[in-house]
C-alpha cells in the first residue's frame, strides 16, 4: 500500500495531483484500487473476513475486524475516513454496539447487491448509536435477525449534522425479523440528511421507518423509498414538534391502513415531490401536517390507478 502526497504523482499520471498540501491522502492497494481523502485526518480499513482486534487498521492488510474499533482509533474533527470491505458482516446485540462517537467521521461502506456491508441485529435490544456531531454513514445494510428491534439507527439527542446516505434497512433474516423503529432522530438533533435510503418492513412490528422524536431544525429526507405496513406512518414526528424539515422526492409503499406521513401538530416545513400508495378514506390523510407547505405531493390508493394531488389548492387573497 502506498501513500501519496501533493508533490507526487498519482498512479503514475504525469500531472495528476490532489488537493492543497497537507489536505489530502491518495491510498492505493495492491489491486490498484485508489482511495482519496480530502480531509487531514487518518483512513481506517474494516474486514470481517481478514481483519482483526490486534491489528492497526491502516491498511488492507492489516484491517480491523469490526467498525467499533475502528471508531475507536478516530480523532475527533480531522476528516477520518473508516472504509468497510464488500462483503463485511457483523452481529450485534446490545444496544450502542456500534458507536459512532468520534466528531467528524465518515463511514462508507463498499460493495453492492450482495456485497454491500452488513451489520446483523441479534437481539430486539440491539442499535447503532450516532454519538457525535458531523457523523456521515454511507452504504451500509442494517439488517433485523430478531423480532421487533426497538430501533436500528439511533441518532442520539442533541448531536447535529448527521449524514445517513445511501444506507438499507430491513432485509429481515426471517418472516417475523423486523425493526420497530428503522431510524431514530432524536430531540436537539439539527441538521440531519436522510438521503438514497431504503427501508423495508414486513407486516409483524414496524410501527415507523423513521422517527423525527422530539424538537430538530433543518432535518431533510430526501430520495428515499419505503415498503412495507408501518403502523403509524413510513416518516412519524413525535413528542415535541420540529422545525424547517423538508420532506422531498421520496416514493411510500404504505402496506397498513396508515399515512405515509405523519408529523406533530405545528411541525413546519415543506413536503414537496412524494408520491403514496396506501388505502385512506380520504386523500388528505395520506399527509397529516397542518403546519407545513406542500408541494406536487401524489396518492394512489389502488393499482392501476394514476396518484391524484394531495392537499388543499392554494386560491387568491
């Protein structure tokens, strides 16, 4: 594994450069695989398959076993980078088994299909924490192995600026493996992106795909899909009303009776782009948030049927 700097070519490319000196980090492996960090802080390398408690981390070669020591050997604020290998599994079981702690690090996990990384809930107790401010996760599969996971992703209360992209919930191990709540966005908890995630649900326990529990500002989700019957709504807002949430171009196969969102009286913010699919008594209540603006928002309660628009038209003063 070698490591570039500024004043050096990349790869072998004549003129072929990165970043500020002293801002970044190129990483290439033995296969020839490049890894660029913009950021002054440290890359770390995770692999079920090779990797161990003892080992450093820095390299393939010497990957660590699991992403919690990883985060471990982070420095808060630096830009570390932790990579987790295509086919990475691990189970977890209490709750915080993974936490991510450490300000300012990015988790990106690497694989598709099948080779995405996986982390495996054995027990209903278990959870990621977000621990820190500036947290992003990336590529990651969270699947339930028990019934009724209280919560998968727990973005713990009052940390700001969390990045969830690209991330899969569900994929339950059996028929009756499922999370209660997918993904938890606690009180204090500004800032958050929820963006390109899936997440699926069965018809045994889910109650939300993600849950907006208690007062956050500025939280987006976006480009995101949900399937499956949750028994409140596929994005729920709870215990103290938020502010300024925009809820953007996602796609809710709602498989209870149930809004696909349901956001606390006063909630602002704009819903805009988002099309249902659930079975109501009225269009209207695919969408409870009277203190928010709504923008193109769809509803189609039977196949084949096309989506009718939701929500009242604006008229003239």
């Amino acid at each position: 594994m070698a490591t570039y700097s500024h004043n050096k070519k990349v790869c072998g490319i004549e003129g072929l450069y990165v970043g500020a000196v002293g801002s970044e980090k190129a990483v290439v492996d033995a296969l020839g695989r490049m890894y660029l960090n913009f950021e002054p802080g440290s890359q770390f390398f995770v692999d079920s398959a090779t990797g161990s408690a003892s080992n450093d981390g820095l390299t393939w070669a010497t990957a660590l076993a699991s992403i919690d020591s990883a985060v471990g050997k982070c420095t808060a604020n630096k830009g570390d980078i932790i990579w987790v290998a295509p086919g990475h599994n691990e189970g977890i079981t209490t709750a915080a088994n993974i936490d991510l702690d450490v300000a300012g690090i990015t988790i990106i996990g690497l694989g598709s299909g099948s080779l995405k990384p996986t982390i495996d809930f054995d027990n209903t107790a278990a959870s990621v924490a977000i621990g820190a401010n500036d947290v992003t996760i990336s590529n990651i599969r969270f699947r339930t192995s028990a019934n009724a996971v209280t919560v998968g992703l727990d973005i713990e209360a009052g940390k700001d600026y969390a990045k969830v992209l690209n991330c899969e919930f569900g994929f339950a191990e059996t028929a009756t493996d499922e999370f209660a709540i997918a993904l938890r966005n606690n009180a204090g908890c500004d800032g958050t992106v929820i963006d390109g995630c899936f997440f699926g649900a069965g018809a045994q326990a889910a109650v939300t795909a993600i849950s907006i529990t208690g007062a956050s500002d500025n939280v987006t989700i976006k480009n995101c899909r949900f399937t499956g019957a949750h028994s409140t709504a596929c994005i729920n807002g709870i215990t103290t009303l938020s502010t300024n949430l925009l809820i953007k171009d996602n796609i809710m196969q709602q498989g209870a009776t149930e809004p696909g969102i349901e956001l606390l009286t006063g909630t602002t913010g704009i819903i805009a782009n988002n099309y249902i699919a659930t079975n109501l008594a009225t269009i209207a209540a695919s969408i409870v948030a009277d203190g928010c603006w709504l923008f193109e928002n769809y509803y189609s309660e039977v196949a084949p049927e096309t989506g009718a628009l939701i929500g009242t038209a604006s008229v003239n003063d």
